[in-house]
C-alpha cells in the first residue's frame, strides 16, 4: 500500500449518507500526508504503523477542517441551515474520534498524547489568530505566518520519529510545503467576495492604506464587483502569485537538499501542482474567477 491509498481507506471513516446528505466533507490533506508518510518510511518506521498514524493525524486534520466550515453565528434558523451546522459538528467530532481506534488497534497508544496535544496547540493558535481579527492589529504577513503553524501543527510534532538529521528537515519542508498549500487557497478566496473578509487579502489591503475602500465593501450591495475593483486596484493576485512562486523555489531547493533520492523525488512530486500554477498564464480580466 503507498500513501495513494490513505484518502480511499479514510472514506471508511468519512463517508457516511448522513454527512453527506447534510453538509460537505472536507478534502483529505493528501499533500501533507504523503509528506509526513514517506519521512516516516524514510526513518525506517514499518509501513503499516507509519500508514496508521498518517491517516490517524489524517483523520483529525478533517475533523479541524471541518468545525471551521461551521457558522459562527447564531441567527441562523432555517432548518436546513441549522441541520448542517449540527453535522459539522458532530462529523467533525466523529472524523477526529477515528484516530484512538486506528491507534489503539495498531498497539501505538503512546502516540495518542502526542496527537491530543497538537490539536490543543492548534486550538490555541486558532485562538490568538481569531483575538488579532477581532482587535484588527494582523498584517498580512503575520496572517501567512500564523495560518502556516495552524495548517503545519498536527503533522509536526513527530520528529522523534524521524531518524538523525531528517528532524530539522521534516519541520522545515512541512511549514514551506504548507505555506505552499495556503497561498493555492489563498488565491481561491480571491474568487469570492463571502469569503474575502478572511483572506490575505484583506489584510494586505488593509496594510496598503484602504481602510475606507473596505469598509465600504462591507456595506456595498454587489460585494463581487466591489472586490474585484480592490483586488485589481492592489494587483492582490499577482502578489500571490509571486509568493506562492518564491515559496515553491524554497520547497524544491529544500527537496535537492535531501540526503536521500527516493525522499527529495517524492517531495518533488507532491509539489508538482504548486509548481504548474505558478507557472500558467494569467487570467485574463480581474483577479475574480
């Protein structure tokens, strides 16, 4: 079994008609999971409990996922709405209850602390991140800088896995790969205006002296055409792009850096997509899509 395999055997714990039915499943974090996979094979870790515990950190990193899919107001009552704020709830719970069984039945429960205490510390970070949004003092590179750690942390801490040397290497390849992963999905919250108040750019925007400009999108009837004329006006598309370009430069010089071919030709191909991105033509038109 390779790490191709992983996102099927998580449909086991994931697909459910009731989930289905009621709210969207979050993508399984293939990238980070072939990552944290073949440093664990790399470090001699048997296949199957470096599978296990891949798909255990797997499994919770949905479950994160999908509580972040959750409405954060109350005034939601159409019963619809209020059925699928209930299952994200409840599915994200169950996405993260899975990874005790994957460990218990594989006899790993000591890796069961370590896995409880990076969702406590990415709860954490989640919170300090939200109490800056709420006191508006975030840049857009503190933005990138914390939204990095949120999305690295549970795949981090298990260096001590790893065998001599590739410790520091699987901290800096996973936070470069992750900032790697943001900045794709950063550009997809350019497509839309419901979700442009938790970009980066809005706080790069922000950081550039239009404050006014924002506030007015907030009360703006077509918030669409109204960002897009902020997105454009700042170039904010090009400047993702140009991070996300400098970013993948850093994830393969990390790879080349690898004292291992068959490590570095992974970590080169897990980053493929970034890499083709970077590298098509432009849209024509605004930054909106």
């Amino acid at each position: 079994m390779n790490s191709f395999h992983l996102p099927e055997l998580a449909k086991r714990y994931t697909q459910y008609d009731m989930i289905r039915l009621h709210t969207e499943v979050p993508a399984f974090p293939e990238g980070r999971s072939r990552l944290l996979l073949a440093f664990l094979k790399e470090s001699g870790n048997p296949g199957k409990a470096a599978e296990n515990l891949t798909l255990a950190v797997s499994l919770v990193q949905m479950g994160i996922d999908i509580h972040e899919m959750v409405s954060m107001s109350n005034q939601v009552k159409e019963k619809k709405a209020v059925r699928s704020r209930q299952l994200k709830v409840l599915a994200g719970d169950y996405f993260s209850s899975g990874y005790y069984h994957l460990l218990s039945e594989a006899g790993q429960i000591e890796l069961v602390e370590h896995i409880a205490g990076s969702i406590c510390e990415v709860n954490r970070l989640k919170m300090t991140l939200y109490a800056r949004i709420q006191q508006m003092k975030l840049t857009a590179d503190e933005y990138l800088q914390r939204k990095t750690g949120i999305r690295a942390q549970l795949f981090a801490r298990f260096d001590h896995l790893m065998k001599s040397g590739l410790g520091k290497a699987w901290h800096d390849t996973l936070e470069s790969f992750s900032r790697c992963e943001l900045l794709a999905d950063e550009l997809d919250h350019c497509s839309s205006p419901d979700s442009f108040r938790e970009s980066w750019a809005y706080w790069r925007i922000r950081d550039l002296g239009y404050t006014e400009a924002l506030q007015q999108l907030e009360s703006a009837g077509d918030k669409k055409e109204q960002a897009a004329g902020l997105l454009q006006k700042c170039r904010i598309n090009e400047q993702l792009m140009q991070l996300l370009d400098e970013q993948v430069g850093h994830l393969y010089e990390k790879a080349r850096l690898l004292d291992s071919d068959r490590l570095m030709q992974e970590l080169l191909q897990i980053g493929e997509p970034f890499l083709r991105l970077v590298r098509q033509p432009p849209a024509a038109g605004g930054a909106m899509r």
